[in-house]
C-alpha cells in the first residue's frame, strides 16, 4: 500500500555555521541494507542546490530559545523572521491554513476533541514566533519549504519501524534515537527527543509485554496440557493447578493484543514525532481493569500453587526445566512470567508520570495524561487489600503445610476453605513448668487464624522449618482472654559477643505477658506467653479482639441451627429473689427435665413437660397444667402414629394415650381417665435403666435394659395398632391389653448398660465394655459384636487406650460403609464390620458430651454449657450454642421430630429463676433464585381481606 504520509523537513538557518564533520550521523542504520552516507545531502552545503536542499533561503536574526515546542503546539497567523534553532514541523499539505491548530488527523483519530483553547486566537506563543512579522500566504509558502528538508533524511525510518515492531531489530537498536536521524534530534532539542524516547519506551514494552504473554502459552500452557504421560497424573487435578496457576492470562492478553495493534498503528502513522498515545491507553484501561484486579488479587495463590507443585512433583520439575532451555524463555522462570501482569501496571503508570513532566502546558497530554494516572493509580490502590489478602492466603498454606500433630488425633482446620485466612502470628515466650529446667524460658510460634488459636515449636528437619503442635488448637469459640496489663518480667538470654565471663552472665531482658485460656478447660488449658515489647503485646490484644469480634459476627450470620424459644418463665426453680411460698400464685415447677411435643384433639399441638415436680400439659405458648405428678421423669418417647407417649418414671416405663393427655388438660376428660388408658410396659421384672424408640425396616420398636439382681437384660417391644391384636396372643394387665408385642429374644448384657439405641436391622448397647451390637430376631446369632474392635493391631494401641477411659454414647451412621462411634470425649470411625477406618485416628471434643442427636449431616454434642455442632464425616466444627445449664430435653427417634433443649432462663423475679425450653431449628443455605418468568399469578385467598373492604 503506498505511504501518503508527508515527510518531515528541516530547516537551516543561512548564517548558521558550519559543524566539524560528523561521520557518524551520515553513516547507514544499522537496519539498512543498501544505504551509504554518501547518498544523503549535506544540509550544511547551501552553495549546492539539491532537491532536498533548495537554495532559496531566507535570512533569519540570531534567537535563543525558551523551550523547545512539540508538534501539536498551535500556530499562530503572524510568524516573524526570527527563526529558533532549526525545528521540526509538518508541512503546509497537511494543514488547510497555517493558522489552524497543528494536529496530523490519523485513522485512528475519530474527531479532534480539542476546542478553542488551541485555536490560533488563543495567544499562545508559537516555537517560530518573533517581534518581526511576516505575510500569511509568504510564511506557508517558507514553512513549506523547511518541512520539506527533513524528507529524504527519513525515508530510510520505515523500514527500520517494520523491523521494530516485528522485533527484528538488534536490541542496542531498539531506541528511537537509533530510528531518527541525528539532525532532527537536533533540532527538536532535548526535552522533545526524551519525550519521544518515552513514547517509543511504551511501544517497546507493550510488544515486549504481548509476547511474553504469548510464551507463557506457547512453552508452558499448551506443552503442559498435551504432556503424555501427563505431568500431573489426575486429570482433575492438573485442571485445578492449571486453572489456579494461569488464572485469566488468556483474557489478558487478547486486551494487551488490541492496544498494541492500535498503539503500532499510531506509530507507523506518526512516526517519528508521535503525538500521543492518551487515548489508546485509556480506552485499553477501561477494558482490561477487571481481568487485572482478578489477576492481580489472586496472584500470590497462582506463585504458591506452582512453587508447591515445584516441591513435590519430580515430573513437573524435569518439565520446569525443559522449558528453561527453550531460548526465546531466555533463562526466565515461570514465575517472573507470571509476575509480568502485576508490574506491568505500575511500570506503565511511572512512564506515563514522566510523559506528563514533558509536556508542555498546551499539549493535549496536559489533560489527558493526569487522567489516566488517576484512574490507574486508584487501580492499584484498590487492588492492595486484595494481594494482602492472598498474601496472608500463602502465608496460611506455608503455615498449614508445617505443621506436625500429635500422631492419632484428627484435627480439622478446614485448610482450604475461602474463609480460611492467617490474622496474626510471630514468636512468643512461655515459661516452663518444671523448676529443675535450666532454662526456664522456651520459645514458641503462635498463630492466629480466624478460626484457631495455634501454639507450636518451630524445628528445622533437613532445612525445612516444622511447626510441632504443643497443645491442641483452641477454636475462637471456646477462645478467652485473661490480663493483658500485667507488668513486664525480666529473661535471662546469653550475649553472644564480648567474653566468657560476658557470655555466663548474660543479660536480662524484659518481656510482657499476657493469658489466654480455653472456656471450657479454664485451668489445665491456661496459657500466660511472653511478648517481646509492649507494643507487640498491645499488637497480640488488638488481634485477638478484632479476631473474635469478626468470628462472633460469622458465627452469627452463618448459624447452622437457630435457638427459637418456646417457653421462658412458665417453669421456675427457686432464685434469690424469689418470694416466700405463702405469696406465691403458684409453687415453681422445679428444673425442667424432659419435654416433647404431639398433635391431638383434631390436629392442635401440644407439649408435655416433665419436671421434677410432675408432669405438665400445655398449648406451646399458652399456659401450662400439671397433669400427673410423676417426679424426675427420665425420659419421654412419643409414638405419634399409635397415639402413645411412653414415660420412664423410677423403674418403669409407662405408656398413655396422647388423645386422653389431651382431653384432660383440656378439661373434657376427668383426671380418672388417664388411669383407665395406663399401660405398664416394662418394670414387674427389674429396674428400667434406659430406654429409646425407633425404626427398624417398617416396624415401630421401643428398646429397654432392666437390671435385676443377677445380670443386665435388654428387651425389644413393637409398637402395634389397636387393630392388629391377635385375642390368640393377649398380654393380659391390670388395665386390659397392651399396646406393644415382643420383638425377638431378651439380649443378656454381663456389664452396666448406659445407653441403647435402634439401628437399620440391629441395636446398639452402650457398656463399660464399649458398644455390643445386637441382633434381636435372632437368638443364635443374637450378640454380633464388640466394637471398636481392635484386635492384636499395634497401630490401634492409641485409639484402645482412649476408648477404655471414655464412656460410650451411641453410635451414628453417615454413609453405607463407614459408621461413626460417640463417645463423652471424643469420637472415632469403623466400618460395617466394627474394625477402626482412617487409620485409628480420632477426634476429640472440646467438651465433655453427656448426650448427642444426630441430624444429617451433622452430630450435636450437649454439655451442661456447650453445645458442639459438627460434621459426621469430618468432625468440623461448625457452631457453638453457649448457655447455663444446658440439657438434651427429648430422646425422640434420632433424625425426626423437633429438636427441645432446657437452659437457664433470663427472668429471676419473685417468682423464683425461671427455665427457658428451646428448640434447635436447622437452617437453610440462603441462595438466589430467578423469578420464572411470566405474568404475575396471584395466589388463592391473596387478595380477599382486600376485598372485604
């Protein structure tokens, strides 16, 4: 395509004198292939008339120069004859009138955006102008003849601009100064040909910039992806480390590739005065700056990821180094490429600050340039709380991948979760326990994250530092804070320099404590570390308390179970400021115990209560009626679908008729009624120790342990209806027939029964022994096993151990192959078969658990302060309800009907301190949901209260 672009000249003044020879500036370019100096005129040679070197001059006064002025300065209508050093400028082709502002339309120019302020009227004083005026039409006709002179001097330019920008150049030739002939830089004088130079900086790089962008697919991306055998065998996981490693680069560079296409346009257009690149930059700013704050923000993981990679997989550093020695890598790593987005941005915005000092006062970048700073400089601004972020990210990961737990325990940090960050960390001190230590003082590592407190030791193990755990980590739940005023302690340390004598003594240093304790264990768990200075102390308080703070607000957005209260002041205990008895509407009920809910009556809800006064009957909300005065009810089942409710009262379990409970507290049956639907269930034949309900396949059954004076004796009974008695088989009482038929053969026990439980097709006995599983249906094969069941498995010493100290709660199932046994203190896994899984580690509670219930996918663990909720397949801990006097309230079926628990209430009046009833509701995830679309569809009955009026 031939090139209309109008060459630039310059001009000499006629009684300029003569340089000393210069060979240099006449010798060829080094891009040049058939170029000698002596085909270019000399300029200096005013005798010799030439095509580019006319000889009609014109003479012009000796003139000092203010400044030097770019080409897009205006120009004003009256040029005089006092001519500064030899300037360039465009020729009178390119402008209509030499009174028009001094802009070179291009195709990339889409209407000048420059006003009057750059109109010849506006005074501004032009690089040509002087006291001594000359005519409009004579002074186009000098400027034609001094922009032609510079013409020939740079035809040879475009060639050298090809191989630039195709990157053929030698790089000492890469620089503007090597692509202009010396006298125009001459003539444009120092602050204009560095301000070129700074413009050909931005061309450089950004072509520099794209093809790096490019390598990283070419060497790495794509070699890595089509690698076989694979680098990285799971193909799901070099998808992840893929994505993880390369982020966005790809939409990066496709950004990067259009401005350079538009900033090489510009250049070929402009070439070798450029007047500006704002307007690309800017359009480009706009359009990549969400792929850049992604980028930028996630880059730290990206390096973690890769140098994690680097570390253990031999294949990927055999593949890191065969990139390496491709040459166009030119010995770089992956890393310095993929650090090239992050300070690609900030070394843009410094060379665009030095474009700014250059330009002068009227040039166009005076506007535009402190725009773009601006909005780049808020970029990276904006971008800081985000590489912090992932910074802390890493460091949490290195801290992670250095710790070392006590061998056997499960601990759950949940490493990787989003939320999961590193708040404070560095080295403390903590006294030793022992008086005959020598040294008293040791140094520890402490970590805070946003969900645990860490105390290790650091030790270096063949170069790498591993962090052993020396306590157990403490949730921020159960996190407390103790003195942080204390006055500073002195610590002996030794001096390295000076003597021996020096060194033996040492020197005293002072330290400043602080104590934090576990809520739970406020004794044995209580640590008091030593900070350096009163400012790391001060430094240590304003985390913890920033860190809790943050974790309280979580805790309480993201509850997993919420706490509706039912009842809070119907059920009292005597309190301090409780009145005497003789004022007293109504004598306190005493501390709750049990309490369940049922439908009766034609569909209305209720609730019995058990306390230790008797029990009581009531709407929920509504007042309450004592209805029988069976005291310390044990336990309550209620069988909704065969209308019973089943106490354990002293040693026996009594059964009702959840119709008549109601009727009675309704009033519309006479008290003497209840005794007419009583059915004694178990108790003629030893004391009742436990009892619990629930499915087995499609029966109903209620499981029972009676002791006698010989030995332990579990009983299965199944619930029946009414309809299904058989006369033939009668169990015969003082109140008629029993609601319930055995279930199987009684279960012998040797030892103590705390708890049984109904599983899918077997039952759990919880003993001191550990849990027996049972068959019922079947006496031959009626006790399956013993589990845990260790066997003569040295690995298993540990768990066993543990297992024999702590009492056994009952046991859970959370998938088909793998069961979860709970005890008070901690929990581990078996399989089907009873044999330890996962290694034989466990898991224990930061409480001491008196009872659990199990809701999928999670177990819950009740204390008389606590209650833990976590993950049956993990042991996550996932919330903590914190109270007074905190106890499991019903012992329904495990994973059906409503969830009660008593805690203390928050009245203490002259009715005595009441109890509260709560009852644990499950939450939802709260997700987004697109309306369908389509017309509007009320629902029926919405507007009918509306249309009443």
């Amino acid at each position: 395509m031939q090139n209309y672009r109008p060459q630039p000249h310059i001009a000499i003044p006629h009684d300029a004198h003569r340089p000393p020879p210069n060979v240099e500036a006449y010798s060829s370019y080094p891009f040049e292939v058939d170029s000698a100096s002596s085909r270019l005129p000399d300029p200096w040679n005013v005798a010799t008339p030439t095509p580019g070197e006319p000889t009609n001059r014109f003479y012009v006064l000796p003139h000092t120069r203010a400044r030097t002025r770019s080409a897009l300065e205006p120009v004003p209508p009256n040029l005089g004859l006092q001519v500064p050093d030899p300037q360039l400028h465009r020729s009178v082709s390119q402008r209509q009138t030499a009174h028009e502002y001094y802009h070179r339309s291009s195709r990339s120019d889409s209407g000048h955006p420059y006003g009057e302020e750059y109109s010849s009227g506006s005074g501004v004083t032009s690089p040509f102008s002087s006291s001594v005026n000359l005519p409009a039409d004579e002074m186009d006709f000098k400027l034609g003849l001094l922009t032609r002179e510079l013409s020939h001097m740079t035809l040879h330019s475009e060639e050298g601009l090809r191989q630039f920008q195709n990157g053929e150049l030698a790089e000492n030739d890469e620089e503007w100064h090597r692509l202009v002939p010396l006298e125009a830089r001459e003539a444009l004088g120092k602050r204009e040909v560095e301000r070129q130079s700074v413009l050909f900086e931005i061309f450089k790089s950004e072509r520099d910039y794209v093809a790096d962008l490019k390598l990283i697919k070419e060497v790495f991306v794509e070699p890595l992806a089509s690698a076989s055998p694979p680098i990285i065998s799971d193909t799901n996981r070099q998808q992840n480390f893929m994505s993880t490693v390369f982020w966005n680069l790809d939409q990066i560079c496709i950004c990067h590739e259009r401005m350079l296409v538009a900033l090489f346009e510009r250049q070929q257009e402009q070439h070798p005065l450029v007047q500006s690149v704002a307007d690309i930059i800017l359009e480009s700013a706009f359009e990549f700056q969400a792929d850049y704050e992604s980028y930028i923000k996630h880059y730290p993981l990206a390096e973690q990821r890769h140098r994690t990679e680097l570390k253990y997989n031999k294949r990927y550093q055999e593949f890191m180094q065969r990139c390496s020695q491709d040459p166009r890598v030119k010995k770089r790593d992956l890393i310095t490429f993929l650090s090239r987005p992050v300070t690609r941005l900030p070394r843009l915005n410094l060379m665009l600050q030095h474009l700014q000092k250059l330009a002068d006062a009227n040039h166009p970048d005076a506007e535009d340039l402190p725009v773009i700073l601006s909005i780049l400089n808020d970029f990276l601004k904006s971008t800081q709380p985000g590489i912090e972020a992932a910074e802390n990210k890493v460091k949490f990961w290195d801290l992670c991948e250095s710790l070392v737990f006590n061998k056997g325990e499960l601990i759950e940090l949940d490493y990787y979760s989003d939320t999961r960050s590193l708040i404070y960390a560095g080295s403390l001190a903590r006294r030793s326990k022992s008086e005959m230590d020598w040294n008293p003082w040791y140094d520890l590592y402490v970590a805070l994250l946003d969900n645990f407190f860490l105390i290790t030791k650091e030790e270096k193990r063949g170069g790498v530092t591993k962090r052993l755990v020396v306590s157990r980590p403490i949730p921020l739940e159960y996190l407390r804070l103790g003195n942080f005023d204390d006055p500073p302690d002195t610590r002996k340390e030794r001096v390295d320099e000076g003597g021996i004598l020096d060194s033996l003594r040492g020197a005293y240093r002072s330290i400043y404590p602080f104590t934090v304790y576990h809520a739970v264990e406020k004794f044995t768990r209580r640590y008091t570390l030593y900070a350096p200075s009163e400012s790391i102390r001060k430094k240590w308080y304003d985390a913890l308390v920033d860190a809790k703070g943050v974790d309280d607000v979580r805790r309480e957005a993201n509850q997993w179970f919420m706490s509706q209260v039912v009842e809070d002041g119907a059920f009292r205990v005597p309190g301090n400021r409780m009145a005497r008895h003789a004022t007293l509407k109504r004598p306190p009920s005493g501390r709750v115990i049990q309490a369940a809910s049922f439908v009766a009556s034609g569909g209305k809800a209720f609730m019995a209560v058990c306390c230790s006064t008797g029990i009581f009957v009531g709407r929920r909300g509504e007042n309450y009626r004592k209805i029988l005065s069976y005291e310390d009810v044990k336990s309550i089942i209620v069988l909704q679908d065969f209308n019973k409710i089943i106490f354990h009262h002293d040693t026996y379990l009594l059964c009702y008729s959840l119709e008549v409970l109601a009727r009675v507290f309704q009033y519309q049956s006479p008290p003497s009624s209840l005794d007419a639907s009583l059915e004694t269930v178990a108790g003629q034949a030893g004391n009742v120790l436990c009892c619990q309900a629930g499915q087995m396949g499609d029966r109903t059954i209620v499981v029972y342990a009676i002791k006698n004076f010989i030995q332990v004796t579990v009983h299965v009974v199944e619930a029946c209806h009414p309809s299904e008695f058989r006369m033939a088989s009668p169990r015969a009482t003082q109140t008629g027939f029993l609601s319930f038929r055995p279930y199987g053969e009684p279960l012998y026990v040797p030892k103590d029964v705390f708890a049984v439980m109904p599983l899918a097709k077997t039952i759990a006995i919880c003993t001191e022994r550990g849990i027996v599983i049972a068959n019922p249906s079947s006496s031959s094969t009626s006790v399956i096993a013993v589990v845990p069941d260790f066997g003569s498995a040295s690995h298993n010493s540990e768990l066993k151990a543990r297992c024999e100290t702590a009492k056994a709660l009952g046991l859970v199932r959370h998938d088909a192959a793998e069961l979860m046994v709970i005890y008070d203190t901690m929990g581990c896994y078996i399989t089907k078969y009873g044999q330890p899984t996962r290694d034989s580690a466990f898991i224990r509670w930061e409480i001491k658990a008196t009872s659990f219930v199990h809701r999928p996918p999670n177990i819950l663990l009740f204390s008389s302060e606590f209650i833990e909720i976590r993950d049956t397949q993990t042991g996550l801990l996932k919330q903590v309800i914190e109270a007074v006097d905190i106890r499991l309230l019903i012992q329904a079926p495990l994973s059906l009907g409503p969830l009660f628990v008593g805690m203390r209430g928050r009245k203490d009046d002259e009715d005595g301190l009441s109890h509260r009833i709560v009852e644990l509701v499950e939450t939802a995830e709260i997700t987004s949901k697109t309306p369908i679309a389509g017309p509007f569809k009320a629902a029926e009955g919405m507007w009918d209260e509306w249309d009443s009026m």
